[in-house]
C-alpha cells in the first residue's frame, strides 16, 4: 500500500519540544521508524514534515493521487484550520488523523478536532504508535 504521510508544525521539535509530553526521541527517529515498519510490511510512505497551513494542502492537492491512503497529524493546526479540512473533503483516499499524545487529556482547546469529520479515524496518544495503528487501519480500509 502507498501511503502518503503529512506532519505538521513543531512535529520537527520532537525530542526538544515538552519531552514529558512527546517523549526523547527525535522527529528523524519517527521517520526511521515508521519507514522501516513499511518496509518490513511491504508499504510505502512519502513522509512530508512543514510549519505552514498552505504547504500542507499543497503537498495534500500535488500528491493524494498517487496514494491509497493518507495519515495526518496537523499539530496545532487540528483546532483551527478549516483550510485543511476543507481540502481533506476534497479528495477521496482514506484520510486518518494522528497525534502522539491524548488530545482528550490535554488542554481545552485541544479537545476539539476541526479535522476529524473529514478524516475516517483518529489516532492519538500512543507517541509512535499511533502511526502504526493508523497504517493498521488504513491497509484494510484499502
């Protein structure tokens, strides 16, 4: 299965960024991770990380048909950006959201996904994890 993979702002501050929240490892460790898990199960992923609202619907509208599948995890951009969800309806591959921590046991703010009616599933609070069950999940959707 090819499947697309979307990170968006402060993802690259893994390791920095509140490591009692996102744990030690780095942005780079997810990628090696999540590469060597599709390699072992014979997928492919494209991985784009970027801290602009307007790259990740590029990247989203210059890809989606050349995947079978879409995981994304917004950051910050998941309470707000109905830019983004607005471009998930568009397209018609199996959408999932991801995030490493439990939005629902954060802040208030957090708990409110705009882009989870666009998406098939959630993913959330298994750090790396949560990207497998996602892959998980969309290989038999597929």
């Amino acid at each position: 299965m090819n499947i697309l993979v979307i990170n968006g702002p402060n993802l690259n501050f893994l390791g920095l960024r509140e490591p009692e929240i996102y744990g030690e490892k780095t942005y780079q460790n997810l990628v090696e991770y999540l590469l060597s898990y599709a390699k072992e199960n014979s997928h492919y992923l494209e991985i784009y990380q970027t801290n602009h609202e307007g790259e990740i619907i590029d990247i989203i509208q210059d890809k989606y048909l050349s995947f079978s599948g879409l995981i994304i995890n917004p950051g910050a951009l998941t309470h707000y950006s109905y830019a983004i969800y607005d471009c998930l309806l568009s397209i018609n591959i199996p959408k999932v959201e991801v995030h490493l921590s439990d939005i629902y046991k954060r802040e208030e703010f957090r708990k409110h996904s705009v882009i989870a009616p666009a998406c098939k599933n959630q993913f959330y609070g298994k750090g790396f994890e949560s990207y497998i069950e996602a892959i998980n999940y969309l290989t038999k959707e597929v």
